[in-house]
C-alpha cells in the first residue's frame, strides 16, 4: 500500500487543524501540503459550509483564519469513525 493520503484523510487533517482557528500557512505547514493542493481544499470546504473563513486584524494587518463550523465538526467526527475501520 502507499504512503499518500486519501481525500478524507486530507480533509480531516484540515478540519481537525481548524478547530481552534488556523490561518493558511499554519495549515499549510503543519499538514505537509502544497499551497496549490490546500487552497483547492479550502475553497471546497468554505464552499460546502464545513470552514468559515474570517478576516481578523493582527498587529495593523488583516489575515484569514479558518475555523471549523459545527457542520464541519459532525463531517470530522464521521470521516475519523470511517477511517478508523481501514487500521483494524
């Protein structure tokens, strides 16, 4: 079997690096993407109602952060049980 991940897998990554808020590059970094693979990931997700992207002021300058809504906390929750079934 390969190394890569699957969808889920990179989608629940995401989700589960936004449930405190994130902003892109602390996702970027910490879920080994690449900026182009992450922000059709986080376009897909802000799209579907499963992130909400916030502009926030952090010293003068505006950043985006990304933060988990309930919808998206219920897919993470469903994504994490299927997944789990793949390591028995």
């Amino acid at each position: 079997m390969n190394n890569r991940r699957c969808e889920f897998e990179i989608i629940s990554t995401i989700l589960d690096l936004s449930k405190n808020g994130a902003k892109k590059t602390e996702i970027l970094y910490k879920g080994n993407f690449s900026h182009t693979r992450l922000k059709g990931y986080l376009t897909f997700l802000i799209n579907k109602n499963f992130v909400e992207e916030k502009t926030i002021q952090d010293n003068g300058q505006s950043s985006n952060l990304y933060i988990i809504t309930n919808r998206g906390k219920n897919l993470l929750i469903d994504i994490n049980k299927a997944l789990s079934h793949f390591d028995e």
